[in-house]
C-alpha cells in the first residue's frame, strides 16, 4: 500500500556528530524501540515503509561508525530495505509509543502505517542524507548508507536451542549493516 507521502524536513533539525548520540543503545533500542524506515522517497514518494524495531546496534566496522539491525523476510519493509540504498533510524520519546506499537503491529502491505500512527513523514535532501525518510515527531534520526547485509544461517547458530524460541516458522531475519552518514536531532523548543 502507498505511504503518506513525505515532505521536506524543514529547519526543526540539528545536525550533529553520531559520537554525541546519547543513551544506553540497550534502553534506546530494547526498550525505548524505534522505527526502520528504508524505501526510495525520490522514485515515488509512496514508496517506502516502516517498521519497529528493538533489535540492533551501533559500533565501528571497517573503520566506518555503523549501525545494524535485523528484518525478517516476512515483513514488507524487507523488499524495500534490500533495493534501498538508505535507511533512517528513529528514536522517539514515550508519548509516542502507541505510534510505535502500530507500526510493529500493522503491515504496510494493506496500511498506511504513518496516517494510522498520526506520524508525518519527512525526507531529507542534499548530500550523503538525501532522499532518506523519517518523521517530524522523532526526536532522534540516524541515518545510514546500507553497506552489507546477510541472512542468518541456523546451521551457525551455537546456542540453538535458545536462539531457535526466538523463531516461530523459520522466518530467520537478515542482518543489515548500514554506515552512519548522518545524525539529525530536534532543535530545542521545536
């Protein structure tokens, strides 16, 4: 299903160095949640989708600060994030967590996810960003150039057992690396 479409970010953002990210990823990401969001906004701004997401990370990798983080192909974000070049992570505040619930819980293939969440649709433009979307109402955004992803392999897993309650059908997820090339945050007051 088509998205709402996206519009320009406006100058509510504040560009900043991914090294002044703040928080324990563990609270941010496993608890706190947030939103993957990969899609094409400039091919047709319809285009694209979301999910959310409590698994994933930060570090380095080749020398490049990176983000990672899981899709199962059963989701609709899956085909978008495998075409996609760009992907935004979103971090919220707690009065948007029944925006985040929906978007874990409702398919983009039979809804439009951000008008049934109340969230708006952004994309960013010029250099390394351009084209990636997010939402006027994060207040964190991180935004990443995919540069590796690979399916998970059970036969690799070596706690199995426990590894395997983790996966009711075999649905195993892929692991996508995305090289951070931008950190936008909510101007104060805005």
């Amino acid at each position: 299903m088509k998205q709402k479409e996206a519009v320009p970010t406006g100058a509510e953002w504040a560009v900043k160095n991914i090294r002044d990210f703040s928080g324990s990823p563990f609270e941010r990401i496993g608890a706190g949640w947030m939103l993957i969001t990969a899609g094409n906004v400039e091919s047709d701004r319809g285009n694209w989708n979301t999910m959310t997401a409590s698994w994933g990370g930060f570090g380095v990798l080749w020398r490049k600060d990176v983000a990672f983080f899981f899709i199962r192909p059963s989701r609709y974000t899956f085909g978008l994030a495998n075409s996609a070049s760009l992907f935004t992570l979103s971090f919220f505040d707690e009065t948007h967590r029944a925006a985040l619930n929906l978007c874990g819980e409702k398919s983009g293939r039979d809804t439009d996810k951000a008008a049934a969440a109340r969230l708006n649709p952004v994309f960013f433009q010029g250099g390394p960003v351009d084209g990636a979307v997010s939402f006027k109402e994060a207040r964190d955004i991180i935004i990443c150039k995919k540069i590796y992803a690979q399916d998970f392999d059970p036969s690799l897993f070596l706690d199995a057992k426990s590894i395997e309650e983790c996966y009711n059908g075999k649905d195993y997820h892929r692991m996508f690396i995305g090289e951070i090339v931008g950190y936008r945050t909510r101007k104060k007051g805005e």
